[in-house]
C-alpha cells in the first residue's frame, strides 16, 4: 500500500543513472581480452576483467563506496541473502577485496555505505562463473579497498515530507565509523531505516448487478521505524589469516490507522477504525574465520539470529442508529530464531579450483495468537483459536561440492553437486513430523569472446525456502479473511535455466539482456480445505519466464557531457493451474512486467546535477478460494530531483515524487461460496490519493 519501489521491483532497486566525464573515459578498460579469473596461477590477472578507477566516478562526487558501484554502467545490485535458506553459496554480486560480505542481516548497501570513497582503488567487474566463490554467476563488482590505517566517518539524514495523510519523516539516516588498529579493523554504525505513508480516497461496495451496497470515506496513514546498531569487526594477523565478528541489535516499530465511514444504500451510518500496531527487538551475531590448513584454506562460518515481533490488530464498527458496536482484536507473538554453522575447504587441483562445503541449520518458530470479539459491554472477550498458536521447527544439513575452472583464454565452467537433508517438527493442536532428503547443484557456462562482450548460462536444482508462519492459522481483520494452517507443508523444488548477455558500445553506454526460464514442483499457493476454508500449501508444478534488461545510454558523444538515461524493463510471465477452479493463470498477486527510466546530468564544471525518473509496472490478480483482487499503484510515478555535491563540504539532494498523481489502487470479487459457480457477494474498488512526496537526503564525510 505504502509508496515504496523496494516492495514492487522483481530484482531490486535502480538509482540515479551514470554519465562519462570528459577525459575519464580512458578509465573504464579491460585488462585482458580474455575470461577473467580470481586466480592467478591461470595466467590471467586475478578479478581484472572490467576496471573502472576512482577518475570515472569523480564527476558524481560520490561519498562512499555505493555512490560508486551503482554508477557502473549497465549493473544492478542484487541481494538475496535475508530471504534465502542459511547461509548457502554466494548470492550477493558485490565483493570487497574478492571477499564476501560476512553479515546476513546487513544489506549489501548498507555495508558500502560504510566505506569511505577515498579508500576505494578501483571496482573489477568480472564475471561470476570465472570466481573461486561457488554459486556466483553474472556480472560481479568486486571493490579494490586501500589498506588504510586512518580512520573515516560517514553520516546520512534523510527526512521526507507528504502533502496528504502522514506524519514528517524526519529521523532517517546513519552514521557510521570505519578505523583500523594494527591487524583489528573496525566498523561501528548506527541507523534508522523509517518512512511514513498514507492514502485516502472513496471506496465502493456493489453488488453482482452492480447496483450499490455501500459507499466509504477512508483513509489510512501508517509508517515504520527500525533504529539500528552495528558493529563489523575484521582481524588480519597474516596475508594468510582472516576473521571477521559482526554484531547487530536493533527494534521494529510498526503502526498504521484505518479510519473509514460506510454509508450503505439502506441502513445505518457505519463508523470504523481499523488499528495495526507491531514492535520488537532483533540481533545478530556471526563470526568467520579462514585459515591455510593441508593442501588448501578452511572457514568456519557461525550464526546466531533472532527476532521478536509483537503484533495486535483491532477493527471496531460503530452504527448512527445507536445499535452496539462490533469488533474484534487479533494478536500474535512471534519468536522467529536462526542458528547456523558452516564450513568451506577449497583447494587447487587439476589446474581448478575445488570446494567442499557443509553447513547445518536450525530454524525456529514459536507463536501464540489469541482471538477476542467485542462484547455488549465493549470488553473483547476470547474466542478460542488453538490453530493459531504453535511452534515450528526445521533441522536442515546440506553438503556441496564445487568445480570452477577456466577452460581457454575465453571460456570459463563451474559446477556444484550435492543435497540435502531436513527434518521440520510441529508443536500445537496440529502436531507433525516429516523429514526431506533434496538433491542440489549447478552447472555455469562464462563465454567472452570479445573484450565488449560476455555471456553466462547457468543451469541449476535448488530448493525453496518456506515460511513458518503457513503452518500455523492466522486472521486478518479489516480484510475479514483468515488463513488456516497446514501442517503438511513441503518446500518447493524448482529447476532454473539463465542465460545472461552484456554488450558494451564504448562511450555510448552498455546494455545487458537476462532471459530465466523456472520450473517448479510443489509449488507453494493457497488451496481449498475440506473442511470449508483454506491455506497456503503445495498445488502441484508451475513455470515462470522473465526477460528483463539493463540498458545505459550515455549522451557524451553528441556533446551533452554527463547527461545518461538507464532503462531498467521486465515482462514476468508465470503459469500455474488456480486449485479453486482448475485453470491456468499467473502467480497470485505476481508482477508481469515494470519499466523504470532514470535520467541524471551532472552539469559538466559544476557541483550541480539533476535529474527524473518514471516507473510503472502491473501485477496479476491474487486468488483465493472464495475472491479475487488485486492491489497496485499508479499507473506511473514521476520524480525529480536536484543535487549539490558541495554545501558546506555536504551533498544535499532535494526531490519530488509523484508529480503525476498515482493513486493506491485496490480492487477485488468475493463471492458467497467457492469460486468460480458461487454467485457474487460484493465488488470493492477503490482509487485512494497518495499526493506529492518531498524529501531531503544530506550526506557527508568526517
């Protein structure tokens, strides 16, 4: 509901485009002609396939290390680790001296904000499959950071102003600092990730004939607050030696209020507030250390995360005609925790690079829900509802052995094999015990027959991450629907085929094409019950296919020095067979495609740029045993924006977002019984008003 890209965009977020500063061109070159490879003993110079120095960025006055990867032409930032299965191979497409990231929970943004741009030597991008880091395929930026002993500060506000329905946002930002003593490097941060949204607008209930039910004057206005303090600590006795601690705290605050008036086509006047407020604590703590031990180099990889979420919700009708209110409270406390241990021995044989790795997992879910409706006497009182309240638990054991090696000059391989094993317990009114034996693996092929053009296709079997909560029922209120929960739920499998191609056009720009092709089995969508009602569950296979491309066109050539646009474009079309009516349709509530266009000038000899950007995109429809709806804004939103690189030694940025007027769009079917013979029960359509949204980012270095 709430205005935010982040939730909308299948493969993350696009920022503000890059341009080539007159005589820094020179400074995006390849090093070699042929594939690069992070080892040396190839022959070829390790991580160099695509350079871009300090020069190409200096235009942008970039403050830390992310103002410059996302300035690299044609690459998006991509960043699966919090929602995947522990720790698994790499998944992130950034490195930091041809290391990962060693923290789950912190962002790959997050963490290069942290580092200063005066410490960044250079940013490689290279292909994945040509990496000894087994899973990582694709376009890889690995960032160059000089070995520095001073140390260096970042800090970040960010407020934001709504004409309609909010509250200021005026407590976002970070601040950060980044030091070294002896062989102990050390960064310590302390963030507030928030926003504030809101919408209002009429919504309209009708019946099967069209003919009114009820007309509503709503609103809603909420916003979220997710104050943060971490600390990264990296000790390096040795070149052969590393460890990294990462220690993280941090609380969630949710709230969000729905007041509405329904006046119907016959009746009494209809007040209702509808509340949602949720908060709670969350850590981390992860450590790694790698070591040389035989012929090889061993990391022992340890975590430990946790999260409470305290939950209640509550809808109260109020009538004109003096009859007794309704309502009912829902609430719910959630002890989600994560344990992991891994480790990862590779080595070097056969002219290749080997891996074996190991890694055991333990997920845990504790909930108790309660369920009150309003009495005569505006007391709630409890309604039973044990489906709710449980627990849910997943040992899980994988082992994975990996094969990378650079076959020519120009042709790179990698390959993985291995399964694994888990065993997922229930607790409550609806105790279960299943265990799963799953195959996984790879195989990647990195062709580069040019130096302005390279290739990857991936093949690869892998299983798909559950959400705890579906075992166990839940309600929710103002959308008077419930979900039951299913204690037979099984992960999904899926096989996936990528082929990724970029083409580079000199100082025009680049472009980069990515076609994925996706089978599933047992997928996860909601099914009918045979008791009356329904839950998430497996309903048999289902296929996606998504082109989508990466495009920057830069206008140095024609004379408009800085200027660039960037098109970031997907069309998603998925397929599987609706368990309520037997047809095939798209994923429930999936995105079919989305555009965004970014266009930025930084004005050539000046500390000025600015800029717009335009996005729009279209989702499917969700299903449901008894409706059908969908919820998306638009149908397009311009923003705009003009920035100082220097006021004060600060860069301030200034914007203004949705200048076309995008609304926050809802509209659904319910219907008396099961889809689609039923007869219809009512329609609700619904165009709230979202406004302008101004907001104000400061950045800067100490």
């Amino acid at each position: 509901m709430s205005f935010s890209r982040a939730a909308i965009l299948l493969s993350g977020t696009l920022l503000a485009g890059t341009g080539v500063p007159a005589g820094a061109q020179d400074a995006d070159t390849d090093a070699s002609t042929s594939a690069p490879t992070a080892n040396t003993a190839d022959g070829v110079p390790a991580g160099r396939g695509r350079s871009f120095e300090p020069a190409y960025f200096a235009q942008y006055g970039p403050r830390n290390a992310l103002d410059m990867v996302v300035q690299i032409p044609g690459f998006l930032i991509m960043d699966d680790s919090n929602g995947q299965r522990g720790l698994g191979q790499a998944n992130q497409n950034v490195l930091v001296n041809g290391e990962r990231f060693s923290s789950k929970s912190d962002s790959v943004r997050d963490q290069l904000q942290r580092i200063a741009a005066s410490e960044v030597l250079r940013i490689d991008l290279v292909d994945g499959t040509t990496l000894d880091i087994p899973g990582l395929t694709g376009q890889v930026a690995n960032v160059i950071v000089a070995d520095g002993g001073g140390g260096s500060g970042q800090f970040r506000y960010r407020a934001g102003f709504r004409a309609h329905n909010t509250q200021a946002q005026l407590y976002g930002g970070e601040i950060s600092w980044k030091a070294k003593a002896g062989a102990l490097e050390y960064t310590v941060s302390l963030k507030n990730n928030n926003d504030r949204f809101g919408a209002d607008g009429p919504v309209i209930l009708t019946d099967g004939t069209g003919a009114l039910i009820e007309a509503q004057d709503t609103k809603f206005s909420g916003g979220f607050d997710n104050p943060t303090l971490a600390a990264n600590l990296t000790y390096r006795p040795s070149d052969k030696v590393l460890a990294n601690l990462n220690l993280r705290y941090g609380r969630d605050y949710y709230f969000r209020d729905d007041p509405e008036i329904g006046v119907p086509a016959f009746g009494s006047v209809r007040t209702r507030l509808a509340t949602v407020r949720e908060r709670g604590p969350e850590y981390e703590i992860g450590g790694d250390a790698e070591f040389p031990l035989g012929p090889g180099r061993l990391k022992l990889i340890g975590l430990e995360r946790f999260e409470r979420d305290i939950f209640e919700s509550v809808v109260v009708d109020a009538f004109d005609d003096g009859s007794a209110a309704i309502g009912s409270r829902f609430t719910q406390t959630n002890d989600i925790g994560e344990r992991i241990g891994r480790f990862e021995y590779g080595w070097r044989m056969f002219d290749a690079d080997w891996q074996l790795a190991g890694e055991a997992a333990f997920n845990r879910l504790d909930r108790a829900s309660g369920l009150f409706d309003l009495a005569d006497g505006g007391e709630f009182v409890v309604v039973p509802f044990p489906a709710g309240t449980g627990g849910v638990t997943e040992d899980r054991y994988e082992t994975i052995l990996s094969f990378s090696k650079q076959l020519t000059g120009k042709l790179a391989f990698q390959a993985t094999a291995g399964g694994e094993y888990s065993r997922i317990e229930q607790t409550g009114s609806a105790a279960n015990s299943r265990s799963f034996q799953r195959p996984k693996g790879s195989a990647s092929l990195a062709w580069r027959p040019a130096a302005d053009f390279d290739t990857t296709l991936k093949l690869s079997r892998s299983v798909g991450q559950l959400s705890f909560g579906n075992f166990l029922a839940s309600v929710a209120l103002n959308d008077e629907n419930q979900n039951a929960g299913n204690n037979a739920l099984e992960p999904s499998q899926n096989w996936k085929l990528e082929f990724q191609a970029n083409k580079r056009f000199g100082p025009w720009g680049s472009v980069t094409f990515q076609l994925e092709r996706t089978w599933f089995e047992d997928f996860v969508d909601f099914f009918p019950l045979a008791s009356g009602g329904e839950a998430r569950g497996n309903v048999g296979n289902a296929d996606a296919t998504v082109f989508e491309t990466n495009a920057t066109i830069k206008f140095d050539p024609i004379g408009w020095t800085g200027a660039q646009i960037d098109v970031n474009a997907a069309i998603i079309d998925t397929s599987v067979v609706d368990p309520f009516t037997g047809e095939a349709r798209f994923f429930s509530g999936n995105t079919i495609d989305f555009l965004e266009l970014d266009f930025r000038h930084d004005i050539s000899q000046t500390q000025w740029a600015y800029g717009a950007s335009y996005f729009t995109n279209a989702n499917a429809f969700y299903s449901r045993r008894f409706e059908v709806g969908r919820n998306q804004e638009g149908p397009g939103f311009l923003d705009l924006f003009v920035e100082h690189k220097d006021v004060l030694g600060m860069t301030v940025n200034v914007s203004a977002a949705n200048l076309l007027g995008a609304t926050q769009n809802f509209e659904r079917t319910v219907f008396a019984g099961d889809r689609p013979d039923a007869p219809v029960l009512f329609r609700e359509l619904s165009r709230r008003r979202i406004g302008p949204i101004f907001r104000l980012t400061v950045s800067g270095n100490f």
